[in-house]
C-alpha cells in the first residue's frame, strides 16, 4: 500500500508533463495521420477477393502513424526499391499504405499475395523478394499496439 501512494505523485508528475509537452511545445502531433497501413498476413490463403478498398475493412492490423517517424522513410524506400514490369493482382492486396502528401490526394502504395507492390497515382510496380514481404510482414505485426513517439532512427530497418 505504501509504495502505490509513493507512485502516485511520479504518475501524475509523468502525465501532466506529456499533456504540456504535447499541448503547448513543438512536440504536438498533427490531426491527420501522416501515414497508415492496412495490411493481411501475407501468408493468409486467400478465399474470396480482397482489394484495395475492401483491405481497409477486413485487415487484420491496421496501424496509424502521427507525425515524423523512422519507419515511413524506410517502408517508403522499400515500396520503390525494386522496379518491374508484373501486373498488380487487384483481388489480392495484403497491404495498403497511404502516406499525407503535400496536395489534395494520399500517396497510395498496394501490394499483393505475391510481392508486387504498385503506385497508386502513377500505375508503376516494382516487386519484393520472399525475405522482404516477411520481414515486412515481422515488422507490422510487430509495430502494431505499440505508442512510439518521434523516433527519429529506424532501430530495425528492412533490407
């Protein structure tokens, strides 16, 4: 009992000084997610039809990004990586990632069942190796539930 009231005083300490830093200092978040992902298990055989919208509805983890964060450099640059000239399986999208851009439209990555990812906006693909849809697939199931805020270096970057 003793040591829960010496606590108390640490928590609110600790609470009061996340809502003034997050109220009042530069640290405020901005109020649209800067970047989101929707993504199904790439290992999930697929049984009917999932498509760009449909992803946004049945995904199995579904993960917001508020703010500058390491990971959507590294995600960003891993979508463009590898250019190539396969179509896009529209029926069999495993990840969708809308990245804030600076007009009116997100820019929209897709990838399917089987690693070809395509820019929404320009129709152009590239492709993922077997090793990088499964450390992609390690690092989103990883990332989801957690509250990381601003880390500025990407502690496990994908190769």
């Amino acid at each position: 009992m003793n040591n829960r009231i010496r606590s108390i005083p640490v928590l609110v300490i600790l609470v009061v000084h996340l809502l003034v830093n997050n109220t009042f200092g530069e640290n405020t978040m901005p109020s649209e997610p800067t970047m989101r992902i929707y993504y199904i298990d790439f290992d999930v055989v697929p049984y009917g039809p999932d498509t760009s919208e449909s992803i946004e509805k049945w995904q199995d983890y579904s993960i917001w990004f508020y703010g500058q964060h390491a990971f959507i450099g590294t995600l960003r640059g891993l979508m463009e990586k590898q250019p190539a000239k396969k179509p896009l399986a529209q029926d069999r999208i495993r990840l969708k990632v809308k990245l804030k851009g600076n007009v009116e439209k997100d820019l929209i990555y897709l990838v399917d069942y089987y690693g070809v990812v395509m820019r929404e906006d320009t129709k152009q693909t590239f492709v993922l190796t077997k090793k990088q849809l499964k450390e992609l697939g390690e690092r989103i199931t990883y990332l989801h539930g957690v509250v990381d805020q601003r880390p500025m270096v990407d502690p496990w970057p994908i190769k």
